[in-house]
C-alpha cells in the first residue's frame, strides 16, 4: 500500500487484482473521497479523474499534478527495464 499525505489530502493506493497498473484514491481530511488517479490507457499515462462537485486550489492540483508525474516516470522506467531485459538475449 502506497500512502501519500499533504497539507489536506491523502493519497493511497496499491496495485488492483484484474488491473496491470496501479490505482490511487485521493481522501479529504474526514476520509472523504475526492478523485483518483490511475491509469489511462488511450494517452498512455497516469490521470486525474475528480469526483463531480469537488472544488481544487491550484496547489493541490500542483500537488496531484507532481504525484502524476512521479508516477508517470517510474511507470516508464519500468517499462524502459522491461523491455531492455526482454531484447537483451536477441543481440
């Protein structure tokens, strides 16, 4: 299980039985749910998909934004590592 805090937000998340990729749900402070993150296929990376009627400042959008971004770097590190391992014993 991954857990993130910030200043009024939690990000957890793991990995999901049926799902390739990881899937994140973001809390309020009273364990409200907010949005999530998780993978998006058609764009190949990490989104944000908020709940309807949820209002976001701009730093905690920077900060949802940031946490894509270091999933969207390990996520292709990985998949650089994979690929790597696969071909290597072609050459």
């Amino acid at each position: 299980m991954i857990t993130k805090q910030y200043k009024f937000f939690t990000i957890q998340g793991d990995v999901v039985l049926g799902r390739k990729t990881k899937l994140f749900v973001i809390y309020d402070r009273g364990n409200s749910v907010l949005g999530r993150v998780l993978w998006y296929a058609g764009w190949r990376q990490y989104v944000f998909e908020p709940n309807v009627a949820t209002i976001w400042s701009t730093g905690c959008l920077a900060d949802v934004m940031k946490f894509m971004g270091e999933l969207n770097k390990e996520h292709r590190t990985c998949q650089t590592t994979t690929v790597n391992a696969r071909t290597a014993g072609r050459r």
